[in-house]
C-alpha cells in the first residue's frame, strides 16, 4: 500500500510559500495550502498545483 504525502503549506498564495508549494507538490505530495487575503493568487497556485496532477485542499 502507498501512502499519500500530504504538506500543509502556511502563506502560500505568494513569495516562498507559493514557491514550496508548488516545489512540493512537483515532489508528489498533494498540498493543504493558507492564505491571508489574495484569493486570486491563491486559485493561481491551485492550477499550477492541480497542473501537475497534485491534490489541492
């Protein structure tokens, strides 16, 4: 059985959180991601997440 590597990203809708979001996800885990107010940046992350056949949540 694998098991499913799950990362809870802090601030990741900009800068280095965006950055070790989408680093991870390109590692093979899906992504748990927060973000304060930029909710556009934060659906760019999810596509570019969702792009690499990554789970975002």
């Amino acid at each position: 059985m694998q098991k499913t590597k799950v990362a809870l990203v802090v601030g990741g809708s900009r800068g280095i959180g965006r950055a070790v979001a989408v680093r991870l996800a390109a590692s093979g885990f899906d992504i748990w991601l927060t973000y304060r107010e930029n909710r556009s940046a934060a659906e760019e992350v999810k596509t570019a997440i969702e792009a690499q056949g990554r789970t975002y949540g």
